[in-house]
C-alpha cells in the first residue's frame, strides 16, 4: 500500500535521494526544508510517515509524537530518523527507527514497509497475561542482570507499551520477538531498558552527598595516596563528573594528585554520551552559574565538560550482576568511595546483596558508600555505619583507619507504635524525614532516636515547601465554568493559626521525596498519612501522581475525581485529573480540566505549559505559542532558584530556559 510521506531535510541533495528512492518504491512524498515550516506542512497534508534528516540542533523539535485529525478521528504519525548524530538514538525512544549515516537503505525500506503494514498503537491499558510477563522477565534477566517480578508487573508492562506504541505493534508476542531478533542490532534491548529503570539523572543530584566527599578531603595533606572513587551505575557522566568536580574544590592541589574516578555502566550507549561530555541545560538544573563557569564550555544550547574534568574519569562497561571479569575490575579495590545510587532496586535482593558484599570488600577502612534513598536499608549484616548529612544518608566502612572525630554507629531508632504495623523502611524514613524538623549539633552526626512526636518544623531547613492552596494566598477563587454546575466551597476551619501537626510535617516529607523523584519512599509516607486522614486532598493529588508514574492511571484517576468531590476549588486536582485524561488521549476532556486549573489559579505554570504542549499536538500553534508566552511572563516574576511545582524539581530559571527554547521552535 502506498504511503503519503512527509521528507523534511534542510540538505538538499538528500531529499532528492531519499524522494526518488521512495518514489520508486511506490510512495508519493512531500518536501520541506525548514523547520519552521514543518508544523504547518504536517497540519495541512496529514502524512501516513514523516523522514526527519536535518542538522542534529533540529531535530528533537520535531522527533515528536504528532497527532493530525482526520474524518474518522485523531491519527499518530510514526517519524523516522536519519542523522550522523549517533547519541540522539538513545534520547528519540518515542520514534518508529533512528537510522544512522551512511545510510542503510535496506533498513529504510524494510520500516517504510513495516509503517505501511502496522495501522495502529497498542491501548495503553492493555493487560500483560502472567505467561508472557514470566516470558519477558526471563529474557530481561537473562541479558541484563535486571529483575521484574510480580510487584514490578505494572513498570514493566508500562515500559513494554511505550516502545510498542513507538514501534506501532499492538501484541505482546509480537514485541517479544521483535526484542529478540532486534535487542542488539537496533539497540531495542537498551531501548526498552531506559523505559525500565530510573534514567532520571543531573549534576549534583543529592548535593549533601558531594559535600561528605569533599569534607572528607578537604585539608588532606600532601600525599602520594592514590584517591579512588567508583561511580557504580554512572549512566550519562552527570554523577562521575559531579564527584570529579567536588574533588577538585576539596584539593586545591588536584593536579598533584592521583586521582581516578572509575565509571561504570551496563549501557554502552549511555557510556558513549558519558565520553562525549555534552548536556543540556535539563541536566544543569542545580547547577550553580560559577560552577557552570569553571567545568563547562556553553556552545549553543549545550553544556561541554571541560577537560580538565574529564581527565579524572575513566568510563568502562560492566554488568554488575554477575562476577567482575572486566579489565577494569582489577582497579575496583582499596576505594575511597563508591557511589552506587538508585541501582539496587532494580536487581533481586540475593543478587543486590551480593553486590553490596562486594563494594564493602573494595572500600578501604572507613571507605564511603553513598545509595538512593530507597535503598538505606540493605546494609544490614555489613560491616557499615549508617551516618546522616543534611537529607541524605551515607555509609562509613568500619575498621581502625576510621576517620579522625568519626561519629560512633548510630542506634536503632524507635518509633512509637500507633498501630500502624509499620515496616522497619516506613518507620525509618518517618523519623528520618519528622526528626529532620530539628536542628542538628555539627554538620555530621549519626542517625538519632527519635518520636514522630517530637517534631518540629520552626527551624526546617529551607527546601522547597509544599505548594500552597489558593484560598491561602489571600484572594478568593472562582470557581470554574462546568456544564455540571459551579463547584460549592468547601467548609473553612476558624481555628486559629498553631503549630504544624504531625500530618503537615508527613505531607512535607513525602512531596521532598516526590520533588527528588523518589517516588516509593514518598508513597509509603503518603500511605501511613492517609490511613491517619484518609480524606487529606493534598496527599491524595501527591498520590495521584505517584500512581500515574506507576502505570496506574485508572486508579489514579479515581483518586483525582475523590480529590475534587473533597475540595472542588484545588487546582492541584483539576491538574492532576488533566493529566491523566491527556496521557489516555481523551485531550479535549484533558483541555478542560487544564483551564479549570487555571481558572483558580492563574499563575499555576505547569497546567499552562501543558495547555500550550497539547494545542502544539493538535497542530494549534497560535494558540499554543500563546500559553507559551504567558508562562514565560508568569515566570519572569519569580526568583530563579524557586521551584516550579509539580515540575519535576526544575528551578525557575531552568524552565524559563525550556520555555524560551520551545517558543524559538515554533513561533
């Protein structure tokens, strides 16, 4: 069947190439070559395909889903990428293929084909049967070391949907086979794998971590001691090049030194952008602008990691999973640190156990082990000492080389049992997060014992606080326009003002641990909370999203619509309901809860970007480019390290950033 494809290429001699070549086999295509009229040419011919082959600056614009209306409704169109800018691959994983130069012609004509003979895209609430989920869990395992079982079902399924819904494949046998013959030669093993674990990553990510590193060397005498740190689970290079930089301000006289940062990684496409050294301004977010000065190189729109950063990295490959074999193992002892965050939750408990045996083992006496928050519990039987800086915990080898003024082990902490039958996690991070309320005596103490209710939040250190309701902000709301009626306030408390309760101090904790992304510690707050208040709108909307992430947007829209039967004047809600509706592609429905949001608060940035993403979708630029400049001029009035809620921990500088450079696309 032939196909209406859409070249867009700003190299001339290209577009005849690829034109003549489709042509001949039986397609009819269309040019253009500037990307500012690509949106207007997608909107006007409703392609069957669209082929981006522009310069690599201009391609993510437009490495989108595009969606155009037709008589029998809203249609996808898959995109095709051919550039000689290999590491986009790893970052367009919502494209059908990314082709690299010289370019493989077989492979373009075997996916225009696949495109002609694959119509539609899988429901995203579509079940994974416990066969096959046994099926794909095995062969996940199998070649990558990581483990899905049943409580991992819903991630997975998630994951398996998202690239089937790119590679336009509506059966779970289908993909199964296609992952097979295609996880290596098109990379779709790591395709999958990136929609599997937690990629989120950015320089500096948990500060407090980089601040032990650098007062542990802050002041060493000169000394021909080697310093060795292993980044374990380094992803793109923002974690291995962040401990290269604070090492760098802890020693004055690092070019003396030996001194190595071992990175390491499973995904050799991610090693390969870790090499390359360019980031976006995303992965700059808590980057202070001095720091962006001394490590970086600003070209365009990109962040280049100067070279005297990159000389104390050393990136390598390795499976952490199974017995270190690797060239690079024979330098994984006698560490000064390992950094290995938000890693082990992705393997079995025996196989992460292992690996904390053996990182214990490569640390030197009173070495440094820095987990993911989620994971402070697995060092039980080891012979580590849980410590505490600021938000973070961290883990001392014990030994007689311990550090000068070391703190002794921490006790167990106790919590009053409530007749919550809280887990040994709940109840560590509930007092963790409560007792952070009150001021610590020195920079580095270890993990005290203490009740949730001693907490209190007068001397809070000062993260972001929860985003506040309207009704707070000393101005009425009106209600949004509803076909079903305006919406009835509800009752208001005269109590006057006291002290935080217990339940605001939980709330807080959980919505850090959201803005950090660590979204299961945050759940089990929220969880503990809402068995003490189970109609507490502000947890639920927190949870909302928690489920959304999970792939439980059915019961995640079922706690927005309880969200708004308790409070119909919460614009958290009337988001958090839009959200869900524009992820199940129901956008007209998704557009209304986004104005009812903005209704009752005008200044909320988050529903307004995604009221302006959602008219670029459907092709409504003017409209959207508006939404877009409003959020600019609603942000001009904030400080620029003031977080954006609900955006992801982005600062305002950083999203003003992304929002100019998406008006600069499209306008």
């Amino acid at each position: 069947m032939p196909l209406q494809i859409l070249i867009i290429s700003d190299n001339e001699s290209f577009t005849t190439y690829l034109g003549e070549l489709l042509q001949r086999a039986g397609h009819l295509t269309r040019c253009v070559a500037q990307e500012k009229e690509a949106f207007p040419a997608i909107r006007r011919q409703k392609p069957d395909l669209i082929i981006l082959a522009l310069e690599a600056s201009k391609i993510a614009s437009l490495a989108i889903e595009h969606r155009v209306q037709t008589p029998s409704g809203p249609r996808s169109v898959p995109v095709i990428v051919i550039s000689e800018c290999l590491r986009l691959e790893a970052e367009l994983l919502q494209v059908f293929d990314f082709i690299g130069k010289p370019l493989d012609v077989k492979r373009l004509l075997d996916d225009v084909n696949a495109v002609a003979l694959r119509k539609g895209v899988p429901p995203q609430d579509q079940e994974l049967d416990g066969r096959l989920a046994a099926a794909f869990s095995r062969h996940i395992l199998s070649h990558s070391g990581l483990h899905f079982d049943r409580r991992n079902q819903p991630a997975l399924t998630r994951g398996l949907l998202k690239r089937m819904a790119a590679l336009r494949l509506t059966d779970f046998k289908e993909y199964l086979q296609y992952l097979k013959e295609h996880g290596e030669d098109r990379h779709e093993l790591q395709k999958l794998l990136q929609f599997l674990t937690v990629g989120e990553t950015y320089f500096y990510r948990y500060p407090a971590h980089f601040d032990v590193l650098k007062e542990r060397f802050a002041g060493l005498p000169a000394s021909s001691a080697p310093i060795r740190v292993w980044s374990a689970g380094c992803s793109t290079g923002e974690e291995p090049y962040s401990i290269a930089m604070a090492l760098m301000e802890a020693l004055p006289d690092w070019r003396e030194r030996d001194i190595r940062i071992i990175a390491t990684d499973i995904n050799n496409r991610s090693l390969k952008r870790a090499r390359e050294g360019v980031y976006s301004p995303w992965s700059m977010r808590i980057t202070t602008p001095e720091q962006c000065a001394r490590y970086f190189r600003r070209v365009g729109e990109s962040f280049l990691i100067r070279d005297e950063v990159k000389q104390l990295v050393q990136f390598s490959h390795l499976n952490l999973s199974v017995p270190c074999r690797e060239p690079v193992c024979d330098e994984l002892r006698d560490l000064d640190a390992i950094f290995c965050r938000n890693v082990l939750i992705y393997f079995t408990p025996e196989t992460a156990a292992g690996m904390l045996e053996r990182f214990t083992a490569a640390l030197q006496p009173a070495g440094l082990l820095f987990l993911g928050h989620s994971e402070t519990l697995l060092q039980r039987g080891l012979d580590l000492e849980l410590r505490r800086k600021e938000r973070s915990f961290y883990y001392v080898k014990s030994g007689s080389a311990a550090a000068p003024g070391a703190p002794p082990p921490p006790p167990p902490p106790q919590v009053a049992d409530d007749g919550d039958a809280l887990t040994d996690e709940q109840r560590r991070l509930a007092v963790a997060w409560l007792s952070e309320q009150k001021p610590w005596q020195g920079d580095d103490e270890p993990l005290p014992a203490e009740s949730a209710d001693s907490a209190d939040s007068a001397d809070s250190p000062g993260l972001p606080s929860p985003r506040p309701s309207p009704v707070g902000r000393g101005r009425e709301p009106q209600p949004p326009p509803d076909s079903e009626g305006a919406p009835k306030a509800p009752a208001r408390s005269e109590a006057p003002p006291h002290a935080p309760a217990p339940e605001d101090d939980l709330l807080q904790a959980a919505r850090e641990l959201f803005d950090r992304e660590e979204f299961d510690p945050a759940l089990e707050i929220l969880e503990l909370l809402l068995r003490r208040t189970p109609d507490l709108p502000d947890a639920l909307v927190l949870k909302g999203f928690i489920l959304a992430g999970k792939g439980a947007l059915e019961q995640a829209l079922a706690t927005s619509e309880r969200v708004l039967a308790l409070n119909d004047l919460l614009p958290e809600g009337y988001f958090l309901k839009g959200v869900l509706l524009d992820a199940a592609d129901r956008l007209d429905e998704a557009a209304r809860e986004y104005r009812k949001a903005l209704l009752l608060d005008h200044d909320f940035i988050m529903p307004r970007f995604h009221m302006g993403r959602l008219h670029l979708r459907q092709g409504r630029i003017a409209e959207g480019t508006r939404e877009i400049r409003n959020s600019i001029r609603i942000l001009s009035r904030c400080g620029d390290h003031e977080t954006v809620p609900f955006s992801g921990g982005l600062t305002r500088a950083v999203c003003m950033l992304q929002l100019q450079n998406t008006l600069a696309r499209v306008a």
